[in-house]
C-alpha cells in the first residue's frame, strides 16, 4: 500500500473551500437573523391563550422539529417548483434554513421567558404596562441568561444542517468541497480540510457568544459604578 | 397498497432500522469514550475531548463522507449501508458520552465514598451502583437522539443508502411528481419523531413523578 | 483565539494529516480473472434516468441492468448494483468503491481522457419536447427568443444547445434563454409550468415521457450528430473494459442488444465497435 499526500490538490483547493466558507457564514447569518426575528413573534404566539393563535404555531414548529432538514431543503426548492414557484438556488437555501431557524430558535426564546419569574408579568400587569412593553423591555432583557448559551447551541446546529444545502446545490462550503473534489478527486483530503473548517467556525461561534454572554453583566456592572439604581420601582412580594 | 406507497414503507423500515443500530452502537462507543474519559492518562483524556468537540463542531453531512471514502484507505471495503452506519454510530457516540457525563455527575459522589468506605471492590462499585443509575438517567435524552438518528439518516441517501429520502428520489425520478411525494416522506419522518418525542415527555413525566432515581 | 481553541485547531489538524495520510493508492489493474474470482461484480449506477436505469418495486431495472445481467450471467458473477447519486459517482470509481459506472454517459472527449469507456451500448440524439399542441416552438433550428431547458453542464445535450445558441447568434437572428436543470423530472415539471418553452434532452428519456403523458408533451424534433452512451472504468483497468466490450459485442451479434432496445426504447439501434472514441482516449 504505497501512502501519498497530495499537497498540491490542498493548495488548489483551499481558496474555493474559502469562498465556499464565506458563503457558508452569510447564509448562516441570514438565517440567524431571520430565525431570532421570526423566533419571537413564534414564542409568543405558542404561549399565547387563544388556542387560534396556538395551533397552527404548534404545528409548524412541530412539524419543523420532527422533520430532517434535507427534506424540507427539498420540499422548498423541488417541491415548490411544481407550483410553479421556481427559486434560485440560494433564495431556496436561505429560506429553508430560515423557516428551521424559527423554528427551533422560538422552542429557545420560549423556553428563555418561561424562565423570567412570573411575579415579573404579575407586577408589570398591575402597573398597567401594555404587553409590548412588558415584552421587549421587562422580560427579554432578563431572558437573555438563559437565551444566549441555548442560541449559542440553535446556531452552531444552524452552521451544521447547512451542509444538507450542497445537496439543493446552494453555494456553501460543502458545496464548494463537491466541486473541488470534482475537480482534483481527492475526497479524504478535501473533507478533511472542510471538517477543520467547520469544525474552527463552530469554535469561534462559540467563543465568540460566550463573550456575548458577559456583556450585559459588564453593562450592568458599569451602570452599578456609575451610581444608577436597578431596583424596581415597587417592591413585589412572590 | 401501491408499488409506491410499499416502497416507502420499506424505506421508512430501513430507516428505523439504520438509526436504531445507530443507536446500539453509538451506546457502546459512548461508553469507551466515556470510560477513556476517566482514564489515568492524560493524552487519553484529550483524545476523547477532542473526538467529542470534534464531532459535536462539525456537520454530520460532512463526517458521513469522511468515513465513507476514508475507510477504504484504511483497508475496510464496506458497502454504503455499512459505511453510513459507522458515521451515523461515531456520530451518536459522541452525543452519548456526553449525556453518560452528565448522568454521572448527577451521581451523588457520597455514594461513592460510601461504597469505598465499606471496601467494596471498584468493579461492583461501576456496575451494581453506577452503570444502573447512569442508565436509568440517559434514557430520556437516548430517545432525543433516536430522533436525531432517524433526521441524520436521511443524509445517507447522499452516499447511496436507500432508506426513506433516497426512495423518495427514485420514485419521483418515475412518477415527477415531487411535491406529493415529499410531502408523503415528511409526514413518515414526522410520524416516527413525533411518536418518540412523545415517549420522551412521558420519560420525563415519569422521572418527576419519583419513579425513578 | 483562546488556548483551548488553539489546541483543539491543532489537534484537528493533526486527524487531518493522520486521514490524509491514509488516503492509499494501489498500482495494478483490475481484470475479468479477478472479477470471476471475486464471483461479484461490484457496479455504481444513478438509477434515476429512464429507461436506462431507473428503480421499480425496489430493484434498479431498465436497458442497462438487462446487459448487467447479461454480463452476469456469462461470467457466473453476481452484480452488486448500487444506486448513488451522480455528484460523486465518477469519484467512487477512482476511489475504488466498484469497478464500473453503468450509468448513462456520453462518450465525449474531457471523459474519455480521464477514464476507460466502455464501446457504446446505445446511440442516441439530441432531441427537444415541448408541451403538445405549443405553436411556439417550431423547430430546433429556431429557439430564437425562446426559454430553453437543459440539464446542468457537464451534460452532452446542454453542449449541443449551446452551439445551437451560438449559430443563431451568429446568424444575427438572437439567442435563446438557457435554464439549467438538475434532473430530468425538474426540467419536466417547468415545461408543465411554463416556465420554458422547450427542453432538450437525450431523445431516449424524452420518448418514454411522451409515452407516458401523450397528451401533455410532443417531441419538435432531433438535431445535431448521433453520439454514444457509454459505461466507464478506471484508467487502469483497460483489461477490464475490454471484457466488457467483449460481452456487449456478444450481445450485439447474437441480436439479444436489439431485443432489449426494442423492449426499452420501442427501436433498434446500429451499435458500431469501433471509430466512437474521440482521439486521445484511454
């Protein structure tokens, strides 16, 4: 068994494996983006009392969760096209993994609220502050302990089920890998290195988020020096 | 039943089984992992650090066509089936071990020195008071990652295993009829993770209640 | 990057180095000796194309197993088919997954330098399907101003249309829109859409769509040369395909071929064994 490596399809791989990368982190961004936008409104409704605004939400995520993300890739870009809705292959790839990012990220942001004590909506609702309100500036805020590490976890499985999209030929990294294999048939090497990329991406998500996560308390920290009081305006007994 | 519904049927029946062997293997690599990651010597320890960051940080996608064009460098001929499995088992074994650790610090350590404290040989200690425990606790979260294996699954029609999608592929490849099609796979995927991530709340609910640990 | 995340980059590379350390590679060539001895013949087929190859009831039929088997018979080997997609089909074959692609390839001349082909076992054309009853399209030599549909290069109809476009252009009479397609059912469903006008595609797939869905599609007509479908082998396994050949000739004489192109195709086809391959083939 004679052993080889061939540094030279590494070299002519790299920089498409690069391009492939970058592609790769704006579709994850998108997604991300859109997943904790969309993620809200979601949560929301999935708490909400009006079993009208409930169901559908339940499905939907349900249905999101419990599916594989290949398929629903599928479904979106061949799927559609017999409805005569044809998307480019990008659009196709941005919105399946958008609708998956909703999805799973509301199950976080939901899980994140039900974390904030009640007493918080009890005292907030006494003090007629409007639900809106009551929302984005009372609640969210003190989610963000339990928010942040969940999504730090929703967006690393993000960057993973991306690779499903080569398969619906978005451009992204293993995308990118199938054509440089195509060209130099290299494949251990090429997925090799395409693992490592992935692999360091995941790892500066992460480091990056955990950075995230200390920010609020250096704010808050900042704020105590500067002599600002963070006691609530009432006194609430739970 | 239609040649087309049967040959779905048969697909979602290779995909159960993929992932529930998946599954049994992924236990066993979970468990050396989990043993090398108590072991006496360092480079050990990191090696399975490492092999679980690594598998944990990368796309299963990815890791599928690793193994599946590696091996044969190593001198192992495996089929597409047998290939995948391998991927689909290192992959759940990564995930394993790290519920096997936290069931283990879940573990009150006084059990432990207790049973030190009466002599009782290291052997016993693991596998009349820990392993039960362990495996007691892991069952919710095995039935988490059956799920996982039964979506991951669908990746090895990338490789050439006929289970539910690569069906899927062939039949619209006759019929061109995607859209249907798709929609009948979705609903069996759906189906089969649904019904676990019931059995998961009931799990849940269970423990709770104080029947278990 | 923190000291954990260097270490964990490093480690990584290391597997890296370890995997591509063991990427091997073997000198000799495979032969039919080898094959018989083995008693399996290990094949790789994208069985999503009909009537070459396509699956029903489970199993991968078409014109192509039928010569498969064939094979099989007289070698006393059994054919162990597996169905992969396209994408990494030809890479499995240099990678030594199976010995031969039996899928539908046009001997052309980029392939024929890269691996071993096989001699034809079909002969076929480019030919375009629109939706019966169009008045748009006419005929192939005017797609002027036309959407057209062809499969994602590298495939040999897209390079036909492709010239085709670069008459017309050349002729001052404007080019036609090109769309790529991933697959033959893809295509299909735009031209049901609207979406394009005409497909071009092998002639073969397209006669069993009309077959299929009479009074949904018709075939405007054929164009350009004949050109040939074959299998193809590792470089180094010349033996191999000559085999092969040997067994696709056989059945060739005997008129069992014509048999299964009657059956799979509705005509008979004149099979040549020899002057298909363009120059600098292996």
């Amino acid at each position: 068994m004679r052993v080889s490596i061939d540094t030279d399809a590494l070299a002519f791989g790299f920089p498409i494996l690069l391009h492939g990368l970058v592609n790769t982190i704006l579709v994850c961004c998108a997604a991300t983006f859109i997943g904790f936008a969309a993620g809200i409104p979601v949560a929301l409704a999935r708490l909400s009392r009006w079993s009208m605004m409930r169901l559908p939400v339940v499905a939907f995520v349900e249905l999101m969760r419990d599916t594989p993300f290949l398929v629903q890739a599928f479904i979106i870009y061949f799927g559609l096209a017999e409805l005569g809705i044809r998307l480019d292959a990008t659009v196709a790839g941005v919105l399946a993994l958008s609708l998956y990012a909703t999805a799973n990220f509301s199950e976080s942001i939901r899980g994140a609220i039900l974390s904030v004590p009640k007493g918080q909506f009890e005292a907030a609702r006494a003090l007629g502050i409007r639900y809106f309100s009551l929302i984005g500036r009372i609640i969210l805020p003190q989610s963000l302990g339990y928010l942040v590490p969940a999504l730090t976890n929703q967006i690393i499985g993000i960057i993973k089920d991306s690779a499903a999209l080569s398969v619906i030929t978005t451009p992204e990294m293993s995308m990118a890998a199938q054509v440089v294999v195509g060209e130099s048939f290299r494949p251990v090497e090429t997925y090799a290195m395409v693992a490592v990329l992935y692999w360091a991406l995941t790892t500066t998500v992460v480091t990056l988020m955990r950075q995230v996560e200390r920010a609020p308390r250096r704010i808050w920290r900042s704020g105590e020096r500067a002599g600002v009081d963070h006691r609530l305006p009432i006194e609430v007994s739970e | 039943m239609s040649a087309e519904a049967q040959a779905l049927m048969h697909g979602a029946l290779f995909t159960l089984e993929a992932s529930v062997v998946g599954a049994v293997f992924g236990i066993m690599i979970a468990v050396m992992i989990a043993l090398l990651r108590q072991a006496a010597l360092a480079p050990a320890r990191w090696i399975a650090a490492a092999y679980v960051s690594f598998i944990r940080g990368t796309p299963l996608f990815v890791q599928i066509l690793v193994v599946y064009f590696l091996l044969p460098g190593v001198g192992l001929d495996l089929s597409p089936l047998q290939s995948g499995m391998v991927a689909l088992s290192l992959n759940s074994g990564a995930y394993i071990s790290e519920m096997i650790r936290g069931a283990l610090t879940a573990i009150p350590p006084g059990q432990v020195e207790a049973a030190q404290a009466l002599a009782i040989p290291r052997r016993w200690i693991w596998l009349r008071i820990i392993l039960p425990q362990v495996a007691v606790l892991i069952v919710p979260p095995l039935t988490v990652e059956l799920a996982a294996l039964i979506k991951g699954s669908a990746l090895l029609s990338v490789v050439g295993v006929v289970e539910l999608t690569r069906s899927a592929q062939q039949i619209i490849a006759v019929t061109f009829e995607p859209l249907g099609t798709w929609a009948k796979v979705a609903f069996l995927y759906f189906l089969m993770c649904f019904a676990l991530g019931q059995l998961t709340r009931q799990l849940q609910r269970l423990k709770t209640t104080g029947l278990a640990v | 990057m923190g000291a954990w995340a260097k270490i964990r980059v490093q480690i990584a590379l290391g597997a890296g180095l370890v995997s591509m350390l063991m990427s091997a590679h073997a000198t000799a060539g495979v032969d039919v000796n080898q094959v018989k001895a083995k008693g399996k013949l290990a094949v790789a087929t994208e069985a999503l194309y009909e009537p070459f190859e396509f699956v029903k009831d489970g199993k991968i039929v078409g014109y192509g197993r039928d010569i498969l088997d064939e094979i099989g018979k007289d070698w006393n080997v059994k054919i162990e088919q597996a169905d992969l997609p396209f994408g990494g089909i030809l890479t499995g074959l240099l990678q030594k997954k199976y010995d031969l692609v039996a899928t539908t390839m046009i001997i052309n001349p980029e392939r024929v330098t890269k691996y071993a082909f096989t001699m034809p076992i079909a002969v076929t054309r480019v030919a375009a399907l629109k939706k019966k009853g169009d008045t748009k399209v006419k005929s192939l030599d005017d797609l002027t101003g036309l959407t057209v549909g062809a499969i994602v290069p590298p495939a040999g109809p897209t390079a036909v249309l492709e010239k085709l476009n670069a008459k017309l252009t050349e002729q001052g009479k404007g080019a036609a829109k090109i769309v790529h397609f991933q697959s033959d059912p893809d295509m299909v469903l735009a031209l049901a859409n609207g979406q394009i006008d005409v497909a071009i595609e092998n002639q073969l797939p397209l006669n069993t769509i009309v077959q299929k869905q009479p009074t949904k599609f018709e075939i405007v007509g054929t164009t350009g040369d004949p050109f040939f479908i074959g299998w193809a082998l590792r470089p180094d396994d010349t033996a191999l395909r000559d085999a092969i050949n040997a067994e696709i000739k056989r059945l060739r004489d005997s008129g069992l071929l014509a048999e299964f192109q009657k059956k799979w195709f509705g005509f008979t086809m004149t099979i040549p064994d020899s002057g298909y391959m363009p120059p600098g083939a292996i």
